[in-house]
C-alpha cells in the first residue's frame, strides 16, 4: 500500500466544510485481501493496538460500526482501515476528531482517504504512523519490503506521537479560549506554531497567547516576572508578602536566608510550571544544594521566608476573582503492599493523566527533586509507606509535574477576595494568577494568616477548567466577554466571488463600491492582494493564504474575496464561511485538470462557496448550473441575477418576496433593478456605468449586476452602490486585463485576459458592438495545460470575425513545445475558413503585440489576448508608429512545418518561412 498524493485542506472543500487531509492511496495487491481474507490476526491486532476503534461507529452511527463493517462478509478494504486508524490516533493524542470517508478513485486498487484533523502536522503524522501500522499488522508475507523499520515497537511510537502532537498543539489553556470562542461565534486563526491566536477578523480581531491578550500591558508582565519587584509593590500597599532576598551567589545564599530565618524558600528569580522551586528548608546544605537547582534555570535566585499553609491558585479577570484552587503537590499515598515505585504506577494507570497537557492530569514522573523529597524522609523508591501515609514526590503543587487540584471558589473568605483582585490591579493585569498560601482560604488572611507568594502573568486554566475534585470552572468565558463585550463584533463581512468568467471584475467592482462607502476593503485577486486600493503581494492571490491574508489585516473592514477553482481543489477555503457567496457562471475552463473533466464536476467545486454562504446566495438565474446551486446553500436569502426579464422562476421568486437583480428595458437604454421584499428599485441604467462602454460590453453589465446584488446583499446604501459602479471604469488601473481600452493611437487597442472560449466570446460580442470604421486585428492563445478542445474552441470562437489574425504562445509552456498552441490555433483557423494569408503564426507574446501594432492603421480594432498583462499594457501605451525598430542582425530564416490539414484548405501554401521576430519573410510552394 503506498500513499501517492497527499491534500491538506485548510477549510471547505469538495470533502468537507472543516479541515480535513486526503490521501490518495494505491493498494497495490492488498486490493485482494480485505480484513476478513486478512484473518482473525490483523484484527486482533488491530483492536488491540487501538482500543478505541471499538466505539468507532463508522456508517452504521453506533458504537462497534467499524467492527461491524471489518468483519461482515468479507470485511473491509485497508484504505477504509487506513482512515479509521489515522482518525483514532489523533484520538489517542487528545484530539476530537470524527469524520472520515474512503472512496474508490480511478484505477483498480485506488481510493482517496479522507479524514478529519485538527492539527495539520500531527494529522499528516497520524497518517504517516496509521500507514505503518497496517503495514506492521500484516502477514509477513504480504508486506511490503521496507514499509515497516526492523525495530518498530508501536507501543514506543504511539507514544512518540502523542509527544509529537503535544508539542504541537494549543495548550490547554489557549484551546479553552479558542472552544469559548467558537462557542460565541467568534472566528479563529492560529498565527504561529505554538499558542498565538487571533481572535476576530480585521478591525476587530483581538489575540491571545496562553493567556496574556491584547489587553496585557507589557509594563505588568514585566511586573509580574520580576518577583523581586513584585513583592516590593505588593508590600507598599499593605498586602501580605514573605520577606525575600535577591541574591546571585551561594554564599549569599546562605548569609540570606540565616538573616530571613528558617526555614526558607529557594527559588529562580524568574522561572515557572514550579521548576526549580525548593521549599521548607531548614539547614544552610540544603539551602546550597536548592541554590544550584534554581541557578540551573535563572541567574539570580530568591530566598525568601517559607510560609505555613496550603497552597492556593486564585484567578482574577478584568477585575473580577473567577476561580480558586487548592494545588496539592505530585504524592502517592501508601497502602501499606506496594513501594513508593510501584504506587507512581498505580498513580498514573489513573485514566485522567496522559503526557505533558494530553489529559486534564498530568503523569508524576521520577526525577532528581522526587529521590530528594525521598531521601529527607529516608525512603527510596523501593520503600513500601504505611497504609494511608501521603509521601510526597514534588514540593510545589503545578499541575504540569504531577500535581492535582482541588475547586475552593465558592468558599473563600470575602477578605481573601478582595485581597486578590487588588494584587492583580497592583500589577496592572487583566488577567492574572496569585498564588496564595494560607492554612484555610475560608478564613480573613487578616486573621489565619498567610502570604502572596507569586503573580502570574500567564496564569494556567487547567486546574480551574478540570479539578480533580469539586466544580469545574469556566474561565476562558470572561476572558472572551472581556475582549470582546456582548454585543460588540467580532466579524468583518465576507463576499465571496467565483465562477469561471467575471470573477475579477465583479470584485474589483465590489470593491470599488464599498471603498466609495468610507470601507477599508480587503481585496484579493488573480492579479494579488489589495488592502484599502494598495497592492500589498502580487501574484495569483485567489487561494486560502490569500484569503487569510486579509482576514488577518487589523485594517480591513470588507473582505471582498475572489476565490479560484485552483485553491479550491488544492486547499479549499481559508474560512469557514462567508456572508454572502455569489457564483456568476459555469464555463468550459481547466477542464481535465485535478480530476475535474466535466462541466458539472467543476460546478460541484464552484458551489462551495455557495453552500458556506450564511446570509445570501448570489447566483446566475441564467446558467442552468448555477440555478442549481440553489438547493445546496443554507443561506437565508437567495438573490438571482438575470439578464432576461422574461425568467419564469425569477419572477415566481419576486412574487414570492424574494430577491433578485434583473436587466430591464426602458425608453431610455437598460435598467439594472434590484427586487427586494416585494420593492421594485431602480439602479442605474446600464450606459451610466463607464465599465460596459455604454452598455455595449454585457458581459461587463452582468458584472455589475452581480456587484450590485452583492453590494445590497451587505446592507450598503442604494446611492453609494450606484456611485460606485458609475464611477467604476475598465481602465488598466481599476481592472487591469480586463477590456482595458486605449484609445490614444489612431487606432483602437482593447487588452483582455480572456483564456478561455467563453471569455473570448464575449469579447469577440464586443467588438461586433463596436463597428471599427477600419480592419479587426486579433491577438490571440491559449494556455498551455488546457485540453486541446479547448484551445481548438478559442480559435473556432474567433474565426470569421477578424480580417487578421496572430497566433502566439504564453510564456509558461505548460509541458507544449514551443510552437504547439500557435500551430493548432493557425489550424483551427484554417479549418473554418480563415484565409491562411490572414494568420501569422508568432510565438513570442512580445513580438505578436509589436506585429500587431505595426500593422495597425487609422480606424483599425486591436483586439489582444494577453497573459503577461503589465508588460503588453505597456507595450500597448508606450507604442510609437514612427519610430524605427532597434536595428538586429538579420536572422536566417527558419523553417516551420504547418500543422497537418486538409490540402483544399491550404491550398499550395503549406510552408511559412519567418525570421526569429516571427515576421514573415517569403511564402514557398511545395512545387
């Protein structure tokens, strides 16, 4: 079994609508051994290795489906296997995740497996480790040599892993923001590896690590970590704090902790979790040997006077005391049968402890501070304690070295309350912990006594959010409700742009006509990312890094996202959904790429956005495949957008209340109107909008339909909608590529990035509008990795409407030859009836451009395919017919062969000779 391609789905996906990775799996000969052909071994083997498979309910939904389903008939397939495997070692690894699905792809003994993760890293490494399993599972001899390492021991690995994925993943007090978070409604990101997160989208976003947030003053954490300085502030205002000294050397150690008095507390000046923190010592020795341990971790080291009591975490938040726990230190407690060794055993068979912050308890594990504790008492690990004798294996009570927690929340003193919060505004945080130790936390600290010994600037929720005994606390809540108070927002909205034509345009528009609104848009395209009108990357931006991009700008407060097929099938969505989805049609394009060979297929990807859409569903009333979308989104309104004021369903869908976009004809030219809720409203004549050339260009009239349904669909105002389109031209500045029109040579030039048949279409539509007084002059191509249908459809779309073509190449290649996409264009064109002389075939897109502004003369139309669009738009402004071409050593000729067509068609010119600039030299016979 080998794992050819693997996916990592960031977000809504062909899949699923949350992450999930897909792995496409070859199985090789194993297609002929399902689980049961397997026998009774891999099975055992297999539930054993992973008991919780058992609760798997697979497709049945009940506990023991998977079981059920590996074991009826002839069982199940190891892909199937595969998935369940990987899902439940990220179980193991304290993940919650569920979903999974194995289906059969092309090819016998090919599947894709799909399945959920949280974290990408450990949800690849699930994978990686499922796969070995299977493998180590397997009869000897149907394994394949090599899968499996000589010294695998899963037991070692599973292990591993659950390290691998706690490094990785949130700590647990992060993750408890982050599941408050989601359980308000606020969006996510993760902006590190580690526990950096933003809260909120744009504008509004907040960010946390651990639990020191935005809010955090820099000036307090510095406090804070300073327990030197900490206990001066503290003891200024009268709150109750051990004597300390900050001291640098052994011997001051000693000279400080005489002068404090015994017995004494040693600890590092700036250290946490309880590292390195040495308690009740009593004797100048063990001061030096506590010394050394705390040097280990910080340079300076406190002494200070050890305080009597037990040791209290209370929590305060914005002001506000929310939690208290009792910490008891790691212990075991003897029975009076087992050494100290084999009651640390006991201790952690305790299902609630796991490695690091796996579980809500945390494994005691023997170290040098555990055999220290022993030896004070004269015991080592051998020694069987007494029935009921707590022996204990760490001196402070932090959960991360094996301590537990008990709730005291509601029986603390008032006094003691008061006392915390005013400890933590001293401090300056909004969040903070103190650690507190008193002989009784229900009595005033005035009379029982007691004393601050820390303040934690980054206080762990662990203890408060899972005691192991009394209420757990929800902590994280008030920390969200202190970021983000009810009522406040937390979201920017999000439209969402796809379809296979117009996907720019109709952005850049939207764009445009929230700008105009007094928004700062965040804008992605295929042309880069724009934050407030400034490209801030270039490139292709029409993907989830995108879409994070901007999601992430603490500016932006529109995100206007024009989203790719590409990025959908590579990664899926970068959020998990958006307000309002519009998808503007479903054309023929990339076709036969990423497993997507028909046009319903690409429209199942497309629809996507249209099923993440929460408040409305843009779609094209006039393409039958977007129409069907319509039964595929949860949005609470659909919005249709029809050119044809005559559609039956769109009108039975007004009547009804619903709304739609709709193109109307009146006296004085097209209306774009809006329906809404029964109101008929009016936009904007169509010859208004300087991007439809006076209402010729129509697919540029749909665009701004579309731009105006989403617009009305966000709330923005009638007038600024309409300001925005009439204010928004197809001028290479606004909508580079996009029918940019330049008019200041004696001949009209239109650059398009049009790719694709229908997108070519369209613009050979706008040319018939026009009616050059002179010749039609094209440019065209087709990109490289497009079937050779599609690129044959391009020249078929265009032949007849031009008096002369140029055939050229991008310059990506795309796996062609150099002369391939030229030539077969130049063929398609012969074949329906283009005059050969009227075509040149010039490879270089430079070159082609330069040809054809040559060749141009007053009144002419120069209609130019582009794909590197700067550099033609600048070829196209900068053009000079008066001067001279660069002088060049004359090339010798080069022979092309034409592409093999009909001889009636060619008649006796079938050889062009051309220099290496692609102009034509001579014509030759074949006689």
């Amino acid at each position: 079994m080998r794992i050819l391609d693997t996916s990592v789905y960031q977000g809504p996906s062909l899949f699923a609508h949350f992450p999930v990775i897909r792995l496409d799996v070859d199985l090789g000969e194993l297609e002929a051994w399902p689980t049961m052909r397997l026998g009774p071994a891999f099975l055992d083997g297999l539930f054993t290795a992973l008991p919780g498979l058992e609760e798997h309910g697979c497709s049945y939904g009940d506990a023991g489906g998977f079981r059920r389903r590996a074991t009826e008939d002839e069982g199940t397939w190891l892909g199937h296997v595969l998935e369940h495997v990987a899902i439940e070692l990220q179980n193991v690894a304290g993940a919650s995740v569920t979903f999974g699905k194995t289906r059969s792809a092309d090819g016998a003994g090919r599947y894709q497996v799909v399945y959920e993760y949280e974290q990408q890293e450990v949800g690849l490494e699930a994978g990686r480790l499922a796969l070995t399993l299977v493998h180590a599972l397997l009869p000897p001899e149907l394994r394949p040599d090599g899968t499996v390492p000589v010294d695998f021991e899963f037991t070692e690995e599973r292990d591993g892993f659950i390290r691998f994925a706690q490094r990785r993943a949130l700590g647990p007090s992060t993750a408890a923001l982050v599941h408050a978070a989601e359980a308000r409604g606020i969006p996510w990101m993760r902006l590190n590896d580690y526990s950096l997160i933003q809260l909120g989208y744009g504008r509004y976003q907040q960010r946390v690590q651990a639990t020191i947030t935005t809010r955090t003053s820099h000036i307090a954490v510095e406090i804070a970590s300073d327990k030197e300085e900490t206990n001066k502030i503290l003891a200024k205002l009268g709150l109750p704090v051990p004597k300390q000294r900050l001291v640098q050397d052994e011997r001051d150690a000693v000279e400080a902790a005489r002068r404090i008095g015994y017995p004494v507390v040693v600890k590092p000046y700036n250290g946490n979790h309880g590292r390195g923190v040495s308690i009740n010592l009593s004797d100048e020795e063990a001061v030096r040997v506590a010394f050394r341990q705390a040097q280990a971790i910080s340079r300076s080291v406190i002494v200070e006077t050890c305080v009597q009591g037990e040791d209290h975490r209370m929590l305060v938040i914005d002001g506000d005391l929310v939690a208290v726990s009792k910490r008891v230190p790691g212990h075991v407690v003897g029975d009076g049968r087992h050494s100290v060794e084999e009651l640390v055993h006991l201790v952690n068979a305790d299902p609630r402890r796991g490695i690091g912050h796996e579980k809500v308890l945390t494994r005691i594990e023997f170290d040098a501070q555990a055999d220290r504790l022993l030896s004070q008492h004269g015991y080592h690990r051998q020694t069987v304690p007494m029935a009921g004798e707590v022996v204990y294996l760490r001196s402070t009570g932090n959960l991360s070295t094996g301590g537990t927690a008990i709730d005291l929340t509601d029986a603390v003193h008032p006094d003691n309350r008061e006392m915390a919060i005013r400890t933590v505004e001293a401090v300056g945080l909004d969040v903070g912990g103190v650690d507190f130790l008193t002989p009784d936390i229900t009595r005033s600290y005035k009379e029982a006594g007691g004393a601050i010994c820390e303040v934690n600037a980054a206080p762990g929720f662990r203890m408060h959010m899972a005691p192991s005994e009394g209420k757990p606390r929800d902590v994280a809540g008030p920390v969200l409700d202190m970021l983000f108070p009810p009522g406040s927002p937390s979201r920017i909205p999000i439209a969402a742009v796809t379809g296979t034509n117009g996907k720019t345009t109709t952005a850049r528009m939207l764009a445009h006509i929230h700008k105009l609104a007094g928004h700062t848009v965040g804008l992605t395209s295929t042309d880069g990312v724009y934050i407030d009108g400034n490209r801030t990357v270039e490139g292709d931006m029409t993907g989830p890094v995108a879409a994070r991009m901007v999601l992430a700008d603490p500016h932006v407060d529109v995100a206007v996202l024009e989203t790719a097929r590409g990025g959908l099938l590579r990664a899926g969505m970068g959020y998990p959904y958006c307000d309002v989805g519009a998808c503007l049609n479903v054309k023929e394009d990339h076709l036969g790429l990423r497993g997507i060979d028909t046009l319903e297929q690409l429209a199942k990807v497309k629809r996507i956005v249209v099923e993440v859409a929460r408040d409305t569903a843009v779609l094209n009333a006039d393409d039958p495949l977007c129409l069907a979308m319509a039964d595929y989104t949860d949005a609470k309104s659909i919005c249709y957008v029809t050119m044809n004021p005559e559609h039956p369903l769109v009108r039975e869908h007004i009547r009804a209340g619903g709304r739609a976009v709709a193109l109307e004809a009146g006296v004085n030219g097209q209306m774009i109107t809006i329906y809404d809720k029964g109101s008929h409203i009016p936009l904007l004549w169509t010859h208004l909008v300087p991007a439809t050339l006076e209402g010729r260009a129509a697919h540029n009239v749909q665009n701004a339909m579309f731009a105006a349904a989403m617009a009305f669909s966000m709330g923005v105002k009638l007038e600024d909608i309409r300001h925005g389109l009439r204010t928004f031209d197809a001028s290479f500045f606004q909508a580079p590529g996009r029918m940019n029109v330049f008019d200041e040579h004696p001949f009209k030039v239109i650059l398009d990035y049009g790719h694709n048949p229908d997108a070519v279409e369209v613009m050979c539509q706008l040319t018939d509008r026009l009616e050059p007084t002179g010749r039609r002059i094209c440019v065209m191509a087709g990109p490289g990795d497009r079937r050779d249908e599609d690129i044959r459809a391009i020249a078929r779309r265009t032949a007849g409407r031009f008096d002369h073509y140029i055939c050229r190449r991008d310059d990506q290649l795309r796996g062609r030859k150099p002369d391939e996409v030229p030539l077969m264009l130049r063929e398609t064109l012969v074949e329906a009836g283009v005059p050969t002389d009227r075509i040149q075939v010039i490879p270089d897109e430079q070159q082609a451009v330069d040809a054809a502004l040559r060749m141009a003369r007053p009144g002419d139309l120069l209609l130019v395919f582009a794909d590197a669009i700067t550099r033609s738009w600048k070829q196209i402004i900068h053009f000079r017919p008066d001067v001279a071409e660069a002088p060049a050593p004359a090339p010798a000729p080069v022979a092309v062969e034409a592409p093999q067509v009909p001889a009636a068609a060619l008649g006796d010119q079938d050889l062009l000779i051309r220099d290496e600039r692609g102009v034509r030299l001579a014509r030759e016979t074949d006689d």
